[in-house]
C-alpha cells in the first residue's frame, strides 16, 4: 500500500463515529481545526448568494436538483437515471448536468451525449456523466462544473424541457425549482462533523432548503435507525416529504456483453447462485455493493476496494487476474467502474469479469416524489 493510500485510510478512520485512541488526539485536533475553517468558508458563501440572489442564474426551464449533504455515496446517480427515465415517460425533454468530476471537461463545458451519440469517453467528461451517457439513450447528459454554462447549452442547443441538476445541493450558482436531497440510511450524517473531520458537506440545519428527502438504502437500516433518521430530518425541516427506497440488482452479464450494449437477462450469459465472485469497486461507499454482490445470490470470496474515480490501468487488471484465480472466482464490478476499465484488456486478456448493473427502487412515497416534482414543473397528474 502507497504513503497516499495509508494516509488516506487513517484520515477516513478518523472521520468515522467510532472511539479514537489518545495517540489520534493531534491529527483530530487538526482535522477539527480545518473543518472550522471549512464550515466558514461554507458559510460565508451561502450567505454571500442569500445576500445578493441577483448572483445566480435562471434559465428559462424548470430545474431539479439531486444531491446530498454528506461525502460518499448515496445513490445519486441510478436516482438521476431513474427520474430521466420518469419524465421522459411523462412526455417531458429532461437533460442531465453532472461535474464531470475528475475529467478533462470538469473546468470546461461539454457534451457527452446529445441523446444520440455518445461523445466523451470517461477520461474526457467523468465516470458518472459516462454510466449515464450509456444509461439514457435519448437524454441529453452534459459535463462541466458552471452547471448554468451547460444548462444554458442544454436548453439551447439540445432543445431541454427540464434539467436534471446532478450532485449539486452545494451548487448554488445556478437557481433551482427543487432541491431532491438523499440520505444514505447506512450512514446518514456521520459523525456530526464537517469535512475532513467528518464526512458533512455543510451544516445539518441547511438541510432546511430541501424541498424532498429520499432515503436510500432503506433496507440495510432497522426500524429503530429508520425513527432516528426521520427525527433528525424533521427537527431541521419539518415540510420536507421522506421517501425511502432500495439499490436493487438489474442484472449481472458478462464484461463482454456489457461493452456490446447487452444486458438482457434472455439474451446474455448470466452467473449462477452461489458463484464465488470478488467485488471491485471504486466508490464512495463500496460496502453498499458488496451487499448487494451478497443479495444476488453470489458467495463473496474477496473485495477489491480502490478510491472513489480511481483510474483502473494495466496493472490493477493483471492484480485482479491474480486474486480471481487465487480464490477460483469470477470478478464482479459496477457500471460505473465498467465505463473506466481498459476494454481492449479485458476483452483480449478474457478477464472473468461481471457487471452488476444496479437500479434504484422507490419503495414508499414514490407518488408523493412524483407529485412533488410535477407541481414544481409544471405538470400535472
């Protein structure tokens, strides 16, 4: 394990809500320290743009805004894919805004898919931006961090009806209808502290701007912590609706099926309950889809666990080759890692490698989330 790597799993121990030794003390002392000067810094925007409201831009579509208000993975993107989906089967012309976080196009702004043609690869405009590319035939998916550039392009060039503003509850330059805020029911605020001493983005008593909540992973919290999670919500806002829902398997096909667009359970090579399989991941929170490799059926030999956006190169392919045949398992993946691996490699090399595609399910209040988003367009029932 590199010097960067250490390092970065000793500052995500300290960001966790479990007990510290006294030997911690120092680097929570400074962690402390630097998420005072994060939250003023936090603060002293948002007020900036509650000051001077003239700052932000309106287009002249309805906006809806997906985020969270903690780091890590909450479900953002298959929700994103899932109201797309949903407007466009209202008869609306939805298109997708995301950072493009990581990618050449992040500090720019770009099309990765014109609804038609996908035109970025993950390096040019984001592994996230890609999945959706791919998700979303005939759904406009742009990149770029000024998310009012990409939504004046959205609506201009590519004709959109409604925009899909993806991770930006803390994106304030661009005015919004509603605010979509999702809370991940494993770990919904961690410790109670901002960044890097805990994993809160801003303040708890912002999560007053939220027009929804929906609860994410619902079914790996008990009813107990399901009560909590509701009084914390409703003790910061108490108008707000909650619905939960679930990460769901879509199906699991074979790498190579996958890249040809292939994902028919009819159609493709499926894996048998009780495969021994080894997750790799690179996200926010990859115990999440461990789970669900679990709920599949599959017998977990080994995780494989990088950091969020790692850039899979020749190297992590052939280690993965190695631990596969090690322990007599096929390696299962995410789409949104699939997007980032080297293709040519895998599909020369016959990597035993699986996509697990993964959609998100609304289990309770998913009329009141429709309602919701249909009164702030617009629209009717």
């Amino acid at each position: 394990m590199s010097v960067y790597s250490k390092l970065a799993a000793y500052i995500g121990y300290l960001m966790e809500d479990t007990p510290h030794t006294w030997k911690d003390g120092p680097a929570l002392a400074l962690l402390s320290g630097l998420s005072v000067l994060y939250g003023w810094g936090v603060g002293h925007r948002y007020r900036s743009y509650l000051a001077h409201p003239e700052k932000q831009v309106h287009l002249p579509v309805p906006v809806i805004s997906l985020g969270n208000i903690t780091a890590g993975g909450t479900g953002k993107t298959p929700t994103a894919c899932y109201l797309a989906r949903w407007l466009c089967h209202r008869g609306y012309k939805p298109a997708l805004l995301n950072r493009g976080y990581r990618s050449r196009a992040e500090k720019g702004a770009a099309v990765m898919s014109d609804g038609e043609h996908i035109l970025l690869d993950a390096g040019s405009g984001g592994d996230e931006a890609l999945l959706m590319a791919r998700s979303l035939p005939g759904v406009p998916v742009l990149v770029g961090r000024e998310r009012a550039r990409t939504g004046q392009m959205a609506v201009r060039m590519l004709g959109a009806q409604v925009l899909l503003l993806d991770d930006a509850f803390q994106h304030w330059q661009l005015a919004r209808d509603l605010d979509i805020v999702l809370i991940d029911g494993t770990n919904p605020f961690g410790n109670g502290h901002l960044l890097p001493r805990g994993i809160l983005r801003e303040p708890m008593d912002h999560l007053k701007r939220a027009g929804f909540f929906i609860l994410t992973k619902s079914d790996l919290c008990t009813p107990g912590e399901k009560e909590q999670i509701y009084g914390t919500l409703r003790q910061y806002n108490q108008t707000a609706p909650v619905a939960e829902a679930v990460h769901q398997p879509a199906w699991c096909v074979s790498f190579a099926d996958w890249y040809q667009g292939r994902k028919d359970r009819k159609e493709c090579s499926q894996l048998q309950e009780g495969t021994a399989a080894i997750a790799v991941s690179a996200l926010g929170n990859p115990a999440s889809f461990e789970a669900t490799v679990c709920s599949s059926g599959y017998h977990l030999a080994d995780r494989i666990r990088y950091d969020d956006h790692h850039p899979y190169t020749a190297a992590d392919i052939r280690m993965m080759e190695e631990r596969a045949r090690l322990h007599g398992a096929v390696l299962v993946t995410t789409e949104k890692d699939a997007v980032k691996l080297p293709a040519a490699d895998i599909l020369e090399r016959q990597v035993p490698l699986w996509v697990l595609g993964i959609e998100i399910v609304i289990c309770r209040g998913e009329q009141e989330l429709q309602q919701c988003i249909l009164n702030h367009i617009g629209g009717t029932t």
